[in-house]
C-alpha cells in the first residue's frame, strides 16, 4: 500500500532542512497569560528537541501546560518568549502567510476529532488539499481515495461524522491531518475520547504511518499506556515546566521525578503497597530488577541461584514491552550472608540486571 | 357574518403585496444582515478578529436600531425611502423601512447561531493554515447552516407581521387591508378573512423553514 502512495507523491521532495536531525527545537520557551489582569505563566523555560521520524510523547497531568505546549509548535498558542524552529526555521519570526504555509505542512489530530459536520468524509479529508490550492481536482480525489484505503475508510467516503463511530472519526482526523503530506504530526490526546479497544487500533495507526512515512510524530497525553505503546522519547511537564525527558525505556523504567513515578505507578503491576502484608524473612533486602531487551528472555534466577547460596523469592513481576523494547521488572526478597548478597550483585552486573535496594534489613 | 361583499380581487392584491414586500424584503436584509451578524461575530471577544472597539460601535448601531419601535421607524425613515425608491408609499415604499428595522435583528441572530459553532472546528481549520475567509466560506457558514436556516424562518416571519403594519404610512398588502376594511369601515368579513390568511402564511413559512433545518441538519 505503501508503494502506491509513493509513486503517486511527487510532493515527497524533502524540504531543503530535512537533512537536520532535528526536526523541532525549542528554546527557552515561555508563555504567561493574563487572568483579570495578574499574569500567569503556563509554560517556563520549556528546551526541547524532536529528531526526524521519532515519536515524542509529552505526558502530564491535566492544566500542566502540555496543551499550550503542543499549541506553541504550530503557534497556535503564541509564546511570550523564546523560540521555535521546525526544520531549522524559527517560526516565530514568521509572516502571518508564511505561518498558513507552514501549517499547512503540520498536521494536527485532536482529542474531539473536530471534524466539520457539513462535509463527508471523503471532503473532511480533502479540505486540507483544497486548502492547499496546488492540486488539481484529479490528484486530489486520488489523493483522498488512498488516504481512505490508508485509514481503512474506503466503504465510508460519502457518510457525514454524525454516522460514524469515535474510532472511525479519528481515521478521519488522522487522515486528513496526514493529507497535504506533513513532514510533522501534532496529536493532542488523540485517544483520550475512545475506549480502550479503539484506543490500541488508533495507536497501530499511527504508529504505522510514522514507520511508513517516516512521519514525525508529537503527542500529548495524560496516559503512560499511550507513552510505552508508541513513543521513542517522552518528556514529562508539571506546572509548566519539563521535570524529566529521554528515551521511554529509561523514564519508565527508572523514573527520577515524583511526578513521573506516579504516572509510572498507574500503569504497573509492581504495587509496593501490597507488599505491606507479605510475610517476610528477618534480614532479607527487598530489591527491584529492572532488564532490558535480550537479557529479557533470560533464565537470570535459576542461573543465579545455581551459582550462590542466597535464596531469591519472587513478590512480584512483569514481563512486557516498551514499544519494541522487552523488559522485565520484577521485586524479589534476598536473603543470604554479606558474602552471598555480594555474589549476587555481581552476578546481576554481569548480566546487566539493574537492581535496587527498596527496603533493608526488614523485620 | 357574510362574506358574500368580500371583493376577493383585492385580497388576492393584498396577499401577493405581502409576499413581494416580504420577498424583497427579505433578500435584502440576508444580503445586509449576513455580513453584518459574520462580522459581529469574528470581532467579537476572542474570536478570529477581535476587535473591541469595532464590535462596541456596531453592536450599539444594531441596538439602537433595534429599540425603536418599528412602527416609528416607519415614520423616521420615510425621508430615506423617498431617497432610495422614490416614493414612501405602496409596495416599494415600505421595503427600505423593512429591511432597515429587521437586518439588524436578522444579524444579531446570525451571530448568536455563529457562537454555537465550536470552537474546536474553528481551530482545526487553523491548524491546517485556512485564510480568515476560507475559514468562513468553508466551515463556519456551511456548520452554522441549520442555525442560519432557523433564523431566515424566525426573520421572515417577523418581516410578515412588520408588513402588515406598513399600512399605517399607506404602504400595500394584508395588514393594509385589515386596517383599512376592518377597523376604519368595520367590515370584519375583511379582517377576519386577511387574519386567516395571514396566520396560514406564518404557518407554512414555519412549516417550510423546519423542514429545511431538517434538511441541512448534519449533527
């Protein structure tokens, strides 16, 4: 499918920037707005840079400012301060016809869909290329015909959104937000209006348009579920400001800041509440092992424990993914002399386990 | 009663006078009324073009117009009639005071239907770098569709009754007829009959207005 598009679009030239790695870099970004005429700020010193054909996510609690952020990369929302380059360009400094120009190579997926209830699907999705004014009405209807079989849409080009379901009407959005053929996808919860079923089959959707087209892609959300699904880096802001950012594994693996381990917490089995009522040996360590791709599938216990004295039992575990990452996290009780629990950590060294020491010495 | 002395030719005038007063009428004020109501709307509060000053002077304009009773507005503006149609009286005399007293009804309406047009859909076309104009011929009016259908209906209906009251400054039609027959020579066969057909034609206005709504309702 992938092929056709490709031949069809000569519009594919790389724009003279895309040798840049990244794609957004942004500077020392402020926003303050005025509320009954005190300023507040939204956005503080925001630095953050997006390399070609990944997926960002950026993760917050609702009123953290990750709206206006999302808002600030097609200035949409105006920064009071700093800048903003896409593909090496500040688009701060740009004229208001050549910010139309620039949105029109940005698009943008939103949480309530906002399509327009006047126009079927098939129009929805070609009002960005009308829009556009480059096409002539034979490519454009060619055009939507392949973004429709894209989305998986074909059967339903002449309804209007009112017929279609939530997931459907995001196909639409996606769609005609990757219609005029953006180098850069903004998503603002794309997903947080849909149920868990639709939620995944937009994620594929979206994860596959970025393999395919090598798509940069943007997200915000408040779920950690959507971040380990899809996203290469994340960044996590709180009251406006970016408390933690890096590749996902590391984050979600090994988050640093309060806010992150609790978003972190809603989405994992390791609950150290529950722990509280386990019955446990005198003296044991209570450690966290975190592995990571190979090391994932293998026996790391059972060769441990055929190389030491120290007993290892298991509270909790998983054994997941991170987009295409496997990992393990698993909580064990240790218990051994000074000299077995050494072996151990060197063991777990070798290995590349990560391990933390939660509680020592316990009851 | 009898109806036999009813002279059915005049009431067949009077009720084709209401129908081009109000037809005429009418387009005009669309043609008046629709920019007026868009650009209300776009300089409103934080809309696409706020603009507060523009918006305090033309929302005052429109108020103004809008307390005068219609029927001293008919008398205020007969030199202005006379300016733009030549004469003050019959069919055309009393289109310029029509149009005058309901375009700004007509546009306050329109920039009501406008504000339910989310704001999401306004962003999005944003968002895909759509011109202010595009924006408006291409989401906001075709969304506001409905919404703009159920004011034509709610204008036309005023225009009707706003008609019949031309009859005071000699204009045409039912209401003229009702006045003169009716209430001057106390023939109420005459009014009873222009009352009927008068509320028949605010029925099936209403009647045809819905359906139309109906129509173009997308939601």
């Amino acid at each position: 499918m992938i092929g056709k598009i490709a031949s069809v679009s000569v519009q594919w030239a790389p724009s003279a920037f895309s040798w840049f790695a990244s794609v957004i870099r942004i500077e020392q970004l402020h926003k303050n707005y005025s509320v009954d005429g005190r300023s507040v700020s939204a956005l503080r010193n925001i630095n953050l840079q997006v390399r070609k054909g990944h997926i960002f996510g950026i993760i917050g609690r609702s009123g953290a400012g990750k709206s206006t952020l999302l808002r600030a990369l097609n200035l949409l929302e105006r920064p009071t301060q700093g800048r903003v380059h896409i593909e090496g360009q500040d688009i701060t400094q740009f004229d208001s016809t050549e910010l139309q120009q620039l949105r029109q190579r940005v698009g943008m997926v939103f949480q309530h869909f906002n399509l327009l209830n006047a126009k079927t699907v098939a129009e929805n999705i070609d009002f960005p290329l009308k829009l556009a004014g480059q096409y002539t009405l034979e490519q454009r209807s060619r055009r939507v015909d392949e973004l429709l079989e894209l989305v998986g849409l074909a059967d339903q080009r002449d309804k209007y959104p009112s017929q279609l379901s939530g997931g459907q009407k995001q196909r639409v959005g996606i769609a005609r937000a990757i219609a005029n053929y953006p180098h850069l996808l903004l998503c603002d919860e794309a997903t947080s209006a849909l149920d868990p079923e639709t939620t995944k089959a937009i994620l594929r959707l979206l994860l596959d348009i970025n393999q395919r087209l090598g798509l940069t892609i943007v997200l915000i959300t408040h779920e950690m579920q959507v971040i380990r699904t899809i996203c290469d880096q994340v960044a996590v802001i709180e009251a406006g400001e970016i408390v933690e950012a890096g590749d996902v594994t590391d984050v979600f693996l090994h988050p640093q800041h309060a806010v992150t381990k609790s978003l972190v917490a809603e989405n994992q089995a390791l609950d150290l509440d529950a722990l509280n009522h386990a019955s446990r040996i005198p003296g044991s360590l209570l450690l966290r092992l975190t592995y990571t791709g190979a090391a994932t599938w293998q026996p790391i216990l059972s060769r441990i424990a055929a190389q030491t004295r120290a007993q290892m039992a298991i509270l909790q575990g998983t054994i997941a993914r991170i987009k295409d990452t496997p990992y393990g996290q698993l909580l064990v009780e240790l218990s051994g002399t000074g000299t077995e629990t050494e072996a151990v950590f060197g063991l777990f060294r070798q290995m590349q386990v990560r391990y933390e020491v939660i509680e020592e010495g316990a009851r | 009663m009898d109806f036999s002395q009813i002279d059915w030719a005049d009431i067949g005038q009077a009720t084709l006078d209401t129908l081009t007063m109000t037809g005429f009428s009418l387009f005009f004020t669309v043609i008046l009324g629709l920019p007026l109501g868009v650009l209300l709307f776009l300089t409103g509060r934080k809309q696409l073009l706020e603009q507060r000053g523009v918006y305090a002077l033309l929302s005052f304009a429109v108020n103004i117009l809008r307390s005068v009773p219609f029927i001293i507005l008919l008398i205020v503006l007969i030199p202005v009639t006379l300016l733009l149609v030549g004469t003050s009286l019959g069919v055309p005399g009393t289109i310029p005071p029509l149009v005058i007293g309901t375009t700004p009804f007509f546009a306050r309406l329109v920039e009501n239907v406008l504000r339910e047009v989310d704001r999401g859909i306004i962003e999005a076309c944003q968002a895909m770098g759509a011109k202010t104009h595009q924006i408006i011929i291409h989401a906001l009016l075709p969304e506001a569709l409905p919404g703009l259908l159920a004011a034509g209906t709610v204008t036309t209906i005023a225009l009707v009754s706003y008609a019949a009251m031309s009859g005071v400054i000699g204009g045409g039609g039912l209401g003229d007829l009702a006045l003169r027959y009716g209430y001057q020579r106390f023939q109420t066969d005459v009014m009873i009959v222009t009352v009927a057909i008068l509320v028949l034609l605010v029925q099936l206005l209403q009647f045809f207005g819905d359906r139309l709504v109906l129509r173009f309702t997308r939601k």
